[in-house]
C-alpha cells in the first residue's frame, strides 16, 4: 500500500510542476523557474518520507505518506497563487508607472525615397520615463476610417538619443528615468517590405501571386488604392492613444511613390 501510494503521489506531484513550468508560457514568467525546483525538491521529500516510514510500518505508513503528499501539493499551489497574485500586482504597478511617462513635442514629416517620392511616415517625438527599467514605446497606427483597422505599418528603422537630436541605432527597451529621449520612427505601409540586414534596410514592393496569395491578403491590396489617410497613433504602453497625425497619409500616393522610386518586388510576401 506505501509503495502504491508513494506511485500515485509522484505522479501527482510532477504533473503538478509540469503545469507549473508550462504555465509560465502564458501565465507568470516567474512559474518556469520555479516548476522544475519545486518538482526535485517536492519528490526528494516524498521519497525521503516514504523511506523512512518503511522503516518504521507502524501507524497506518500509508495514511501518513498520503499526508506529506497532500501538503507538498498544498505548498505547490501556495507557490503557483503566489506568483500569479505577484504577476498581476507587477502588471498592475507597471501599468501605473507606464500612464505618467511623458510623450512630449510629437511631429510627423513624410518619409522620402531618394528621389524624393513618399513612401510612409517619420515620426518625432521625446518622452520622459518615470523609472528606470524596460518600456515599450514602438508607435502604432491605424486608420480612423479605411479598409483596414488592423495592422497597415511597420517600422521600418528607428533611432534615439538620451540628449540631443536622435543617432543612428535603434530605439532601446531599456530607459533611465530624469533622461528625456529623443526618438525617431521611420514607419512604411504595410505594402511595403524589407530584404537584406543593412541599415537602413532596403524596401520593396510586395507584389500579391493572384493564385497563391491575392485572396488571402485583399486587405493589403486594398491599401494600395484608398484615399484614406487619417491615420490614429498609439504610443507603446504610454496613455498617448488614438491620437491623429498631423499631415494626412493617403496610401495611394505612397504607393505611387514606391513604384515612382522603382523599389524592387520583394522576393516573398513577409
């Protein structure tokens, strides 16, 4: 019976840091160190207290096993609640710090090819962090009225400075807090696409395969076409949201800049 028992609580006990571990992928990151520990150390003591209680059979060795492995499972829980209770307190507190960073002196330019066609947006803007730590800041847009309010662009390059006008490289994850950071975005249409590592990077022109590609991106192609160009900016996880642009973006006329650049078709569709 003490055999069976130390069988079952085992599996219990490693299935327990199986969900901790895999919990941690959308749950807290915090659960995928502490699954694999808790499951040695929860099994070292159940192998511990089986041993010795083989030792000694009096006393219903079975019952009394079975209660060491209802409260290593108790204290598996104890930990998977606390560090769900201390992710949501952390989102919570950064949450908080992230609405007093401060978006200052917000403007936006059309983005030139080298002969001088449009072809997306160059975002400016300075900000201010409340603390010290990783923030993201990535701007996102998308259209106040048009054939798609998802994604419609992408940062193509970007640059940064902690004083001073921005320098080539790009914007970092991490900031300090009493520096004020002058950013720079260069963002181009979905439409358009990359290829090669250099910076800045080589552009191109996505070309839809009617057969293979066409009816699954109608979206993409519409883009090429719209006359809408009021485009809403959010700004990474600070309280700048839904906010317009100053100048209007028809991405028809960008997409007449890219052909009118000669960017070249982009290898795949990516």
């Amino acid at each position: 019976m003490l055999v069976a028992v130390a069988v079952v609580a085992s599996l219990v006990l490693l299935a327990l840091g199986a969900f901790m571990t895999l919990m941690s992928v959308h749950g807290p990151d915090v659960l995928g160190w502490l699954g694999p520990p808790y499951t040695v150390a929860a099994l070292m003591v159940l192998v511990w207290r089986a041993r010795a209680l083989a030792r000694s059979p009096a006393g219903h060795p079975a019952f009394r096993l079975g209660l060491v492995a209802v409260a290593l499972v108790g204290a598996g829980g104890l930990i998977a609640g606390g560090a769900v209770v201390w992710d949501d307190w952390n989102f919570r507190r950064h949450a908080a710090l992230a609405a007093r960073i401060e978006v200052l002196d917000v403007t936006d330019e059309p983005l030139l090819g080298p002969a001088g066609h449009p072809l997306g947006i160059r975002l400016r803007f300075s900000l201010r962090v409340p603390k010290s730590e990783r923030w993201s800041l990535d701007p996102y847009l998308r259209f106040e009225e048009g054939p798609s309010l998802g994604v419609v662009a992408w940062v193509a390059a970007s640059r940064a400075q902690g004083a001073g006008p921005p320098a080539p490289g790009p914007v970092p994850d991490w900031f300090e807090v009493g520096t004020t950071y002058g950013v720079e975005y260069d963002i181009v249409p979905s439409f358009l696409g990359m290829f090669g590592a250099e910076a800045p990077p080589s552009l191109c022109l996505r070309r839809l395969d009617p057969v293979t590609e066409a009816p699954g991106y109608a979206w993409m192609e519409s883009l090429q076409t719209t006359a809408a160009g009021t485009l809403l900016l959010d700004i990474g996880e600070t309280s700048y949201r839904a906010r317009p642009l100053s100048h209007s973006y028809p991405y028809r006329a960008l997409f007449e800049g890219a052909v009118r650049e000669r960017l070249p078709d982009c290898p795949t569709l990516r």
